[in-house]
C-alpha cells in the first residue's frame, strides 16, 4: 500500500454480516472526507480451527485474502470509492491500533454483534479494548446502520465538562447538516429555570445555534431506570442514526478505562455509537469549545 495516502478509514472485517454492515455504514462518512477505505482482516490462532480454513498457515492467507479481493471488487463497483485492504497476524485488537497508528486512520470502524460463530473477530472483548485504547474516533455498530447522521443523540452530563463532546458534534453537525439532541437526565427536585444545569443546558444550546446547528434539549428526571435506558429509549423513539459518548473522563487521557455509562450505550445501542476519547484536558469554561469545534479535521 502506497504510505503517502493520509485520508484513511479503517473497516475490521471478519466477513460476517454485522461487519459487512459496518462497512456499508462508513460510505457517507467516506465520501464526505474524501477517505479511502482500508479493510483489514486480522488472523489470530483461533482461524485456524475455523470450518472455513485448512490448518496451513499459508493456505490460511490466501483464502482471507481471496475473499478481501473479491469483497474489494464488489465494493469498489458500486461505491465510487477506493478501497484497499491489509492482513495482520496477531492479537486482533492489538493488531488493529498497530494498523490505525501505522495508516493514521481518521476513524475506525467495527462490527459488534456478540456472535460466536463462523470467524469470532471484532467482537465483545476486541470491541471495546480497541475503543479503550484507541488514539482516534470508532464508531462501534451492532445492529441497523444509517445513512447519513441526520439525527444525532448527544448525551451530557451537565455537571462535568462537556466543550469536547459539543466540538465534536458541532464537528459532525456542521459537516452532515444534523440535528443534535441534547439529552441529559437529571436529579428529581431541580428547580430548573434557577438550577445550575439548565443554564449549562442553555449554554450548550446556543453553542450549537451559533455554530449553524439545530437543535433539541431534552431532559429526563432521574427514575429507577437506569441513566443510560434513558438515552437508549430516547434515541430509538426518535430513529437516531448516531449517538456520541465520550468514553474517558475529560483530562484522563489514556486511561485505557471505559466509564460505566459509556460501556452500557456501545454494549447495548442498536443504534451506531461513536466514541471519542477526549485529546486534552479541558479547562472550566464552556465558551472555549467555539475554538475548537472540528475536533475530527472534517473541514
């Protein structure tokens, strides 16, 4: 592959429908940034026991790299977009953040369906250590798949920092012509109009209506059900096509931790989730993010 390309999406494939679906997900996205589309298939010890494989190890590549050129020829056909495709041969998660550091790869892309049959890549465990330590966005999908990102669901907590995630869904906004909403759930006996909160809400509203972004606030009250169905409900009342999380602690860089509510939405969406690991530590004021709202180099 030629090293100087630099406009990069990275698609795991294990040839399995959920990642065939993931790769359909990131065309839009792709033509957007004008991105070619590198494929990758990581073999790792347990292929070698797959009903689709001898057990030689050269036999082994040369099937998974059939089945890349003949997915790449059919691809390319319809899609109007170059794709490429890549072999590695080691831990599949570890693999796949080599592979994204080597290409600097704007995204990565992943299939997540829990399956354990047919190639077992790119799932559960692999999932999120790749999300965990990633130095770039994923967008992690396990069930339908959008085309475009006309809604997006962009839940905050109001009593944290929030400037990196509103850059970054100013950033996807902008570039698809979205509609965010803000959803965040609250404390029962707020006093809303006087509470801290709903003038962060506020803030972040016109944040996004200053950036060209229409926008929806919604705001659910804490109940027995967990924070995170609220989110979950709310984006499948409305069709979402994306939810955006920030996996890490803003200014724990790094940590290779995933937050508790974080886990549960890419664990449990049917909608595509796209994590972003935040690049900096961000400082207490909120108007800072209008310096900073392209975060993915989308412009």
């Amino acid at each position: 592959m030629n090293t100087k390309r630099n406009n990069r999406i990275l698609v795991c494939v294990d040839f399995q429908e959920q990642s065939l679906t993931a790769l359909r997900q990131c065309y839009d996205l792709a033509r957007f940034i004008k991105a070619e589309i590198v494929l990758l298939y990581v073999i790792e010890s347990t292929d070698f026991f797959s009903a689709f494989f001898s057990t030689n190890f050269e036999k082994v590549k040369f099937e998974v790299e059939e089945r890349l050129k003949k997915l790449v020829d059919v691809e390319c056909a319809d899609s109007g977009i170059n794709f490429y495709y890549e072999i590695e041969v080691g831990k599949v998660h570890e693999r796949i953040l080599y592979k994204a550091k080597e290409l600097k790869a704007r995204f990565i892309i992943m299939g997540k369906n829990g399956s354990n049959q047919g190639f077992r890549k790119f799932l559960g465990s692999n999932t999120i250590k790749v999300i965990s330590e990633s130095n770039c966005p994923v967008i992690s999908i396990k069930g339908r798949y959008s085309i475009g990102y006309k809604n997006i669901v962009l839940p905050l907590n109001l009593n944290k920092s929030t400037q990196e995630k509103v850059a970054s869904a100013i950033s996807f906004g902008k570039f698809f012509g979205s509609h965010i909403h803000v959803v965040t759930v609250h404390s029962s006996g707020i006093i809303l109009p006087q509470s801290k909160v709903y003038n962060r809400l506020k803030r972040v509203q016109r944040t996004l209506e200053n950036n060209g972004i229409t926008c929806t606030n919604k705001l659910f009250k804490k109940t027995k059900k967990n924070d995170h169905e609220h989110i979950l409900d709310y984006a499948n009342e409305i069709n979402a096509d994306l939810i955006m999380v920030m996996t890490h602690t803003e200014g724990r860089f790094k940590d290779y931790y995933i937050g508790g509510f974080a886990h549960r939405i890419i664990n449990e969406s049917d909608i595509p989730v796209l994590s972003i690991i935040p690049s900096t530590s961000i400082g207490p004021d909120e108007t800072a993010v209008e310096s900073m709202v392209d975060p993915f180099n989308l412009f």
